[in-house]
C-alpha cells in the first residue's frame, strides 16, 4: 500500500489550480460538500493515520508505482474486509422491504413453537381406544380448548386446532368412519389402517424451540423464509443492519447512453449493470451519474457526496485524462489498495475519505470493472452491511487456463454438467460476453491451472439482484 500522491506530469501547477478553485466552490457555505479536512472524532479517519488537526499529507510528485509493487489478490480482498465498519442497526416493520439486509442482533423464541398442544391433521382427537363416541368440534383459531375427554370419547378436529386435555391421538380423516346408533354418533378405524398410535399427528408445545432459543444468529440475511419464521414466532419488527449508501460516478467523454457504438464512442456498460449489481450485494444505490473528463468535476463529486461508498469507473491508471488518484491525492484521501495483481482489473483501487467514507475506484472497461467488484467492492459492502460471507467452493477446471506469471486471473466458467468448470472464452477486459453466461468466475493462480486441477470459484448468481434490493 501507498499513501497520498499525485502525478507528476506537465501542466500540473494548472491542473493544481484548477482542482484548489473546484474544491473551494465544494466547500462553500451552501454547496453541501464536506470539508476535506479529516475530522478529529471520526474513528475511520484516525484508524487510517491521519492526526487530528494535522496538516494535509505533502504533495509529493511520484511515479505511476510498477505493476510488481502492486498488492496480491488475496491482500486486497482481505483489506477491502477488514476497512469500515457495520453501519447502524434499526428496527424495522416486518416485510419485504427487510429482505435482503443482515439481522443486527440474533433472533430469539418469544415463546414456546407451537405454544400449544394441536392438531397435525385434520381428523378425530381421540382418547384411549376405540370405537370412540363422538362429542362435537374444535376448530382453529378457537380461544380455548374443548372440554377435557375422557377415554372411549373422541373430537372431530380441524389442522391447528388446540387440542383437548386428555387426548391420546389424532385419527386422520381418511382412516375413520362414523356410525349412527340409538346411543350417539360413533368412530371407528377403517380398515386397512391400523389403530393410531399413542401421540400421533399431535404436534407438541415446544416441538421447534422453546422460549428464549436462539433462532438464527446475527449476521443472517433476511430471506422470504427467514420473514417467515420471524412471523411465525410473533415478530412485528426486525432489528437489521442500514444498507450502505453507494453513489456511483461513471467517468469517460465517450461513453454513450443510447444507440450503437460507433468511432471514438462505446456504449456506457456500466451505468445499467453496476446499480443493480450493488443493490443486489445489499447496498442502497443513492444515485447513478455520469461525468466528463475533467478533474475538477470530479473533484466536487466526490467532496459533495454523502454516501457510504463512491464507486468510481475509469480513471485509475496514468493516462491524460486519469483522474482519479490526483483528485484524492488533493483531498487528501489514504490509498488502502493501489493496485491489485489480478487480470483484468489491475489498476482498481481503495481510499478512505476525509468525510469518514470510502472510495472504490473501478477501471474503465466493463469485466475489469466486474473484477474490481469481486475483489474491492463486495467485501466492503458485506462488512458495512453485516451480510455473511459466502462459503467459498472449488471445483476441476475441464480444461488448461494459461495464467499470467505474477497476477491472479479471474476467468468466467461455466457448469455444463454440476462437477465441473468449463473456462469460457471473451475473457478481454472490455468484453462481457463470457461473463453474461457463466456461472463463476474461476480464480486461476499465478502460472495458469491444467485440466482437472480444483480452482476457487466465485458464485457470480451471490451478486445477481436480490430480494429486498430497493428497487
């Protein structure tokens, strides 16, 4: 990791300016940016080394740092992990718009489920052997039991319905039969069915969990089954963890947003599959904006924002119209990842904001944007979020897949038949169509992997759309 820097590069005293006049407009009363001055109370800002009160970081001109200095694949991740922390916690009505979003606090048995005795079928409660002399219903939803049977007596009985004191079994309406007689109405076993056994279809107090169980533990994302047996247990609420607020800013002057590409301009890829994507790994996308090449717009982007999270595409290498790392050199904003040996996406990036916020640089072309999600973004939203982690899996790759000597490759498959990854081709940074049909992507090592070897693969459907995606 590196700290603040800027690039020396001609006309750089007129690109200063430029950058001191936008971050003024910025911070003027009215403009709703944030100082750039690092807040003294601000954990993340004091955890990233800067001082309270201290001096902005020196301007020293350097070199665009050799791709060899640049931090290994599983560095980063881990670092994109550990930076941030779980945002606030709140209680929330029970419904879908908590579904995608982590409990905060583990969820506990109110009570005793069922929290009473009932019925497990739709039949007769009997008592004792049979025939039974029948004595009326129960239904479900019914305040109070019956009267308490006694043996030789049985009650019709409906699925649900409390049962009554005494009782030794439910008949199931299927294997029973009446019969009218001068002394009442009778129950009797229809053959074939045996006689029921002592407890059967009763389903007991207390048979899922008593009161005070753990039910499921923090850090669970709240699915439709999850609402479910937060219901059931008599939830109104839920307690979760606020998503993270992500604004992103879609760098380039010739992007397109309609129409085919044509010379010098390429459709804009990213600004309708980033937003859904993040929403999808539990972030609130706060807004989608495109600006032009200019670092003084950008400048003022980033300083006006208020999300959790910026995410920047384009703009992270050393090119002329790059951006990115002299506007948060000029902020100063601490570089956590400045670089990463992985292909594609090695010039992707992490800083941690004065305002307290992070900034996740993406490059430009779309699959080493999607490279620099897996690897930058989605550890970071899980860990603001308090989303678990998915449980890795391995698989034998079905054919070889060259690698590069000192990066790690990141590489779309595909599972034709459940066992294995098939490595697809369009694997180029700027294509997406390997990627649009493939199941994982592959993690190959430095050096390449042979045909049969199990690879790490990252489940792209984890960052599909999900439920709850505020959309």
């Amino acid at each position: 990791m590196s700290g603040p820097r800027e690039y020396g590069r001609p006309g750089a005293d007129a690109a200063d300016r430029a950058l001191d006049d936008a971050l003024a407009l910025a911070n003027s009363p009215g403009a709703g940016g944030a100082s750039a001055r690092p807040s003294s109370t601000d954990p993340l800002v004091v955890a990233l080394g800067h001082e309270p009160g201290g001096a902005a970081p020196a301007r020293t001109p350097a070199p665009a740092r050799p791709a060899a200095d640049a931090v290994p694949w599983p560095e980063a991740r881990r670092i994109a992990r550990q930076v941030g922390r779980r945002l606030d916690a709140r209680a929330l009505p029970l419904g879908e718009d908590v579904l995608g979003m982590a409990l905060a606090r583990s969820l506990v048995a109110l009570t005793d489920l069922p929290s009473f005795d009932s019925s497990a079928m739709d039949g007769w409660a009997v008592a004792g052997e049979g025939p039974w002399r029948l004595k009326g219903q129960v239904l479900a939803g019914q305040q109070r039991s019956a009267d308490a049977l006694l043996g030789g007596h049985a009650i019709r009985i409906a699925t649900g319905a409390v049962l009554p004191p005494g009782t030794t079994a439910v008949l199931r309406s299927e294997h029973g039969g009446t019969r009218s007689r001068t002394d009442g109405e009778w129950l009797h076993v229809l053959a074939p069915h045996p006689a029921p056994r002592s407890g059967q279809e009763i389903r007991r107090r207390g048979q899922e969990c008593r009161g005070g169980d753990e039910l499921l533990p923090a850090g669970t994302l709240v699915t439709p089954a999850v609402l479910g047996l937060a219901a059931a247990a008599g939830y109104d609420e839920l307690t979760v963890t606020m998503r993270p607020r992500v604004e992103i800013l879609v760098l380039g002057d010739e992007l397109l947003d309609h129409g085919p590409p044509r010379a010098g301009r390429v459709r804009d890829a990213l600004g309708p599959m980033l937003p859904p994507w993040l929403r999808g790994l539990g972030a609130d996308v706060t807004g989608v904006r495109r600006l032009v090449d200019d670092a003084g717009v950008l400048l003022a982007a980033v300083v006006g924002s208020t999300a959790d999270l910026v995410v920047t595409t384009g703009g992270t290498a050393g090119g002329p119209v790059d951006h990115v790392h002299p506007v948060l050199a000029k902020i100063g904003a601490k570089l956590l990842v400045d670089g990463v040996a992985v292909r594609p996406g090695h010039p992707m990036l992490l800083a941690g904001l004065p305002s307290g916020g992070l900034l996740a640089g993406l490059p430009g072309n779309p699959l080493a944007a999607v490279a620099g999600v897996l690897t930058l973004v989605d550890p970071v939203l899980r860990t603001l979020s308090g989303r678990p982690v998915p449980a890795p899996y391995a698989a034998p790759l079905t054919a070889d897949v060259p690698g590069h000597a000192v990066d790690t490759r990141l590489v779309p498959v595909v599972f034709d038949d459940e066992s294995a990854a098939r490595p697809l081709q369009f694997t180029g940074p700027a294509m997406l169509r390997g990627l649009a049909a493939a199941d994982g992507m592959a993690v190959i090592p430095p050096g390449g992997a042979r045909a049969g070897q199990e690879t790490a693969v990252l489940d792209t459907g984890a960052l599909a759309p999900a439920w709850g995606s505020g959309t």
